[in-house]
C-alpha cells in the first residue's frame, strides 16, 4: 500500500513537472510567432507605404499598426 503511494505522488509530481514544461516552451513558440507577425506587420506597412493601409488590409486599427511599427523597430535597434 505505502509503495503505491509513493509511486502515485512520484507520477504526479513528474506530471507536474511536464507540465510546467511543456507551458514553458509554448509561452516560447507564441513569443516567436507574436515576434515574427510584428516584423510581418511593420513589413507590410512599409511596401503598402502607410500604416493605414496595413491595417486596412490585415483588419487591424491604424493605431495598434502604428505600435507595432514601433516596436519592431525598437527591437531590430537592440539586435
């Protein structure tokens, strides 16, 4: 019975772990798709020649292309 225990706690504390792991590299898979849709955005904004257009197209405000633009940019400075 004892023996039982402790393997149940020891699988539960492995799963507990896994867990925690797998979320740890998903935040990292989102992180890098959210980065490269930025870069794609402040792309986009640049051959369409305006933030506008930009977000006119990807269904976006200007306001929140705009902010991304930004934020590509400071990221491509500190690269």
């Amino acid at each position: 019975m004892t023996a039982r225990a402790v393997k149940a706690f020891t699988d539960l504390q492995r799963a507990h772990a896994a867990t925690a792991q797998a979320m740890l590299r998903c935040g990292e898979r989102v992180a890098r798709a959210e980065e490269v849709a930025d870069s794609e955005t402040a792309e986009l904004a640049k051959v369409c020649g305006s933030a506008e257009a930009a977000a006119e197209i990807l269904g976006r405000t200007t306001r929140d292309v705009r902010r991304i633009i930004k934020i590509d940019r400071e990221r491509r400075g500190s690269t």
